[in-house]
DNA sequence: GGCTTTGGTGACAAAATTTGTCACCAAAAA
DNA sequence: TTTTTGGTGACAAATTTTGTCACCAAAGCC
C-alpha cells in the first residue's frame, strides 16, 4: 500500500474511533507499530492536530477542527471565489469574512508568482458600486451562460474576446477586443474592453453579448499525441489533438 | 531530491521557458531522460495539461489554464466561503457564481464524509433575507471580534456558546446557549439558539453579543506531551500542552 | 514501589520502490 | 534519408521505506 493510501486510512480511523493506541492502527492497517508512528509525525507535518498520551487509557486522537481539504482548484474557481468574497464584502459588513480572506490568501499563496500577479491585475480591475436609481432596466435580459467559460479564458489569460454584441438601439455587431476591466453595477455588469477598430474604450452590458469565442493568439499545432503508458497508470492524459 | 519537490522544479521550469525538450530539462534537473518522462506521466495524472511535440522544434508545453491550487482548507473556512457564495447568490445575479460553485464542490468533496455532513446542516441553519425596511438601526454597534473564532468553533462542533448579552433595554445578562441557526436580515445578523435556562428559542442580534466562549464539553486531558523526532523533519509538532 | 500499558526514539538490516541504462519505435522537420 | 524529439519496455543499480529490536518516559493499577 502506498504511504498516502495509508495516511488516509489511518485519519479515516482516527475519526470514526475518536481514540485509538498504535498497537491498533498497526494492526489495523497491516504495517509496524513504527511505521504508523512514522506516520503519524508526517500527519502532524501536513498540519494535522493529533493529541498523544502515554499510560493505560492512553492512545491517539485527532483534533476534529485540524480536517482540511484537499481540492485543487484552477486559477478560474479562484477568481470566481474572489470575486464572490469581494462583492459580499462591498455590500455590507458580514461575519466570517475574515475566516474566508484568510482561507483565499492560503489559496492564493499555493499558486505560483505569476498566477498571484494575475490575481491582482484582475481584483484591481474589478469595481463593484452601486447603480444609480432611476435607470429603466425594463430590457435587463438573461446572460449568455457560454459567457462565463469564455470570459474567463478572455480575462485571465488578458487574450482578445470576440461576441456578438446587440446595442440597446436593437442593432447587432461583431467586436473583437481586449478586456480591461468589470465593472458591477448591481444588477447590471459591464465589461470595459479597448476596441481596436474604434480605437477606444468601450462599455458592454454582458445580458447584451452572445456568442463568446476567445481568440486564441498562439495557438499549439495540432497533431497526433501517442498515448503514454509506463509504470504510471495515467495513460490516456496526453492532451488530444484537436483535428 | 524529493520527486514531489522535482515535479514543481519541472512545473517551474515549463512555466518560464514556454516550450522545454526532455533533454533539457533533465539536464537542467540533474536526472535522467527516463525520469522526466516519468514525472510528466505522473503530473498529467495530477490534472496538468501537458502539450507534447515530437521532431524539431518539439518538447513540452505546460498548459497555463491547468494550474492548480494546492492550499488546504480548515473546515471553518470552507463554511465562511461557502457563507459568502451563498450571501452573494441570493443578494444578485452573477457571472462566476457557476464557477464558484464547481469550485466549492470540489473542495467539499475533498472533506470526509462527516464534515460533508456538517457543512449542509450548517447551510441549511442559514437563512438569508432582507429586512423589512422603517426598522430602527440608530444602535447598530460593530461586531465583537472575539465573537468569530468563538462562534464558528460553536456553530460547527455544536458545542454551547457562552456570552455577555446586551438587550434592547440595555440590561446586561450572561446567556450559555446551543446555536441552531444563523438568520441573516441585511444588514443584521441573528444568531438562534435554544436558551437551556429559559427553555426556549432566543434570538441574539450579533452586534449585542460580547464576550463569547464556546464551552467545550469534553476537554482532552492536560499533560506534558514529548516531541516526536526520526527521520521526520517535524519535531515540534505534537500539541503543546495548555497548562 | 513494582508492574503493565502506551507513546516515542535510535540503529541497522530487509524489503520495496524509484531511478538509470539501453535498445528501440513513431512522428516531424531539415 | 538523417536528425531530433517524445514515448515505451525491461532489467539492474541506487535509494527510500519499512520492520525488528532494544530501550526510555509517562501514566495508571496493584
């Protein structure tokens, strides 16, 4: 069994046990008394709280509060889990905010340098206001729900969008520009992008854009990708060609 | 060198250089041709997306959408995310809360089953609204700070709670309760809790609140706990004490 | 005080896993 | 056609993990 099985099937007794002594995990789970102390000083390193006494009644317990995820999650869930903490917050003062910035800064801190910096760019070029009063809103459609992959894939990796876009004179267009910015006016989001064409800035009401594609700028020359094998039990995760 | 520390060595590597031959990186590793091709079979199973090329100009090509967070959550802070999403969801429609949502999945799928379990009653014991509007909020104070390590370690072991309570009328009482629910009515925050004393549900204005204390029913044993060494580079990390 | 139970450590050999070497295949470019 | 580059299989070498054993400290029981 692999050490990382081991250390799962050792939590999982811990947890349903409440206590447990050495002796019995090592019978347990099939290894040496040693070898389940061993493990359980790398749990201690992964951050696990498990307490320890000696003596009759002694044995092993984990702190229930010390659980944690495992997830990873991509630097787009991220965003979107920013976004939700920073909005929340611009609205009204709310209780566990503190616990879920310092669960987002761990997060962030997991990602690599030039990730963090993505992050940054992208929180400082969201404004989240307030929209003011009197503005007819009697047009507010649905927004384009294959918006969201590709806004996404447009925003973070700051490559040029291109959509359908009606004006609110009815007329439709096709643009092709490079994202700047979100603005939030609740219950409205715009994105202000550069237009290249018009040579300037311009608004977009995302429930006025439709049709989405991400235009990407280099892409990977498509070709056939043999499977890998080996040892390793992944094979088919070489990423297919695309025809 | 660790494998785990050669795989993010080689992440590092694709994510500056772009495009890197086996050869190179191996070189650059100081292992063998044979073991980068390893290592790239093992992260394309850990969910990187890795390009591949073979002939001139070939190598690999690290997908840049398919970097991962590898932070992990204590349960508390996956509940205060799960807070905000929630909040924000019900506040407004909104790009990304899909995401944010796959995201939460993720990481709640991550968790043991019984921690699963306490996240849904903590979800389903939060009920978020708006207030009816002419309510008088000329007293609305800040929140204890105390008050959210202390609540979350209540609301989430369903332990009791112990706190100074300060009525409308401006009387003082000492209140210890069993937390049920969490109302939330913009912008005042309730805690429901069944009153043992007076036999009944109270609600508690979070801002009245000072004090708090969860009470912890089943106290592990106080003793001098000696530190784990071996192999093991985690010497202190047996829990101290608290005397 | 002595006995037993239980967590914890150190050392070293046995067992298992990881890594390197080598021979070879397929695709792509020069 | 030759060279470059990713990928695979097999097997020995190197390395890491695991088991054994002897022993210590703390705590409870007689």
């Amino acid at each position: 069994m692999n050490s990382r099985l081991r250390h799962d099937t050792i939590l999982r007794h811990l947890r349903r046990s409440g206590t447990a002594t050495v002796h019995d995990l090592a019978a347990a789970v099939g290894v040496s008394r040693r070898t389940i102390l061993r493990d359980i000083c790398a749990l201690r390193g992964d951050g696990f709280t498990i307490h320890s006494e000696s003596g009759r009644g002694g044995g092993l317990q984990l702190d229930p509060q010390s659980v944690q995820t495992t997830a990873r999650l991509s630097v787009a869930e991220v965003f979107a889990l920013l976004i939700s903490v920073a909005a929340m917050r611009s609205a009204q003062n709310l209780p566990f905010s503190n616990l879920a910035d310092a669960g987002l800064a761990k997060i962030e801190k997991s990602l690599p340098p030039d990730k963090i910096r993505d992050l940054r760019r992208m929180l400082d070029s969201l404004h989240i206001g307030q929209l003011s009063a009197h503005q007819d809103l009697s047009d507010l459609g649905p927004i384009d729900p294959a918006l969201l992959p590709a806004f996404e894939t447009a925003f973070l990796g700051q490559i040029p969008l291109r959509f359908h876009y009606r004006a609110a004179s009815g007329a439709q267009t096709q643009r092709q520009v490079d994202p700047q910015a979100l603005l939030i006016l609740q219950p409205l989001w715009y994105l202000v992008a550069w237009d290249p064409l018009r040579t300037d800035f311009r608004h977009f009401r995302m429930d006025r854009i439709s049709d989405p594609t991400p235009v990407q700028t280099t892409p990977f020359r498509k070709r056939h990708v043999p499977f890998a094998a080996d040892i390793c039990p992944y094979r088919d995760l070489a990423p297919k060609p695309a025809v």
